[in-house]
C-alpha cells in the first residue's frame, strides 16, 4: 500500500453536488487514487449535524466504488470533529484515501529497508505565498 491520507472536503452548500462527485469519481477512475473509507457529514440549518456513508447517497456512490469495498475506518469521532468545522447549511466529506501514484515508490522503499515514516500536506495557499515571497527576494537582488 501507498501512503494515505485522510481528506475533509467541505462545501458551503447542504449537499455534494453530482458534478464534484464526477470529479473525485475521475481521481478513482484514473487510478490516482484508491478510496479506503468515506464519509458524508452535514451541518443541518438548525444547527444539527448527520452523518452517512457514500453508498447511501446515489449520486455519490461513484466515488468509492471500490472493488474489495471500502474498510470502516472513519467513526463517529471522526464525524463529529468535522461537524465541528462546518456552518450550518454545509457539508463535509471525510475521505480516507490511498495515493495509488506513489505505490511503487513505496514498494521500491520496502525493497531496500526503507519506509515512508511521515509526510506533511503542505496547503496550496502556502506554497504559492512561499513563491511570491522567493520571486520578491530574487527581484529584490536584481
């Protein structure tokens, strides 16, 4: 297995909508990545949160569908901290996946002793404040 990673999508509307699950459906489908686990939260208006699987939600059925199934790795825990980030009104989806792309990269590691002990999710944002600020220095050289 390749390293995995635990994803907390949200949107500022009560639903997923179909055309995001085409797109995560598109990652699964070009092999990108393999979804191990998922989960759906909603923030209701009232204030109230749910939660569900992808499965039991039609239009969202594409993006999870594994071969050997998904595992039950995201509980209720998991659900209620990401309740916790959403506006009423919104929806989250929790997705567990595994990036298939560095599977070989992994498996070469194992070969020779090796592993992939950590790895750190560096948001875009960052790294594009990061470029300006290098673009800045070299400017300020010139």
């Amino acid at each position: 297995m390749g390293p995995a990673e635990l994803l907390v999508l949200t949107f500022p509307q009560a639903t997923i909508t179909a055309e995001t699950a085409a797109a995560l459906a598109a990652l699964r489908i070009a092999g990108d990545i393999r979804v191990i686990d998922s989960l759906v939260v909603t923030r209701h208006a009232d204030g109230a949160a749910s939660y569900g699987e992808l499965a039991d939600f039609e239009h969202l059925r594409a993006v999870a569908a594994n071969a050997g199934g998904e595992l039950p790795l995201i509980g209720p825990e998991d659900a209620q901290q990401a309740a916790e980030l959403l506006e009423p009104g919104s929806v989250a989806l929790l997705v567990l996946i595994e990036h298939v792309w560095a599977h070989a990269a992994a498996e070469a590691l194992r070969a020779v002793g090796g592993r992939i002990a950590s790895g750190v999710r560096i948001p875009p944002e960052t790294i594009e404040e990061a470029v300006r600020a290098a673009a800045a220095r070299v400017a300020a050289q010139r």
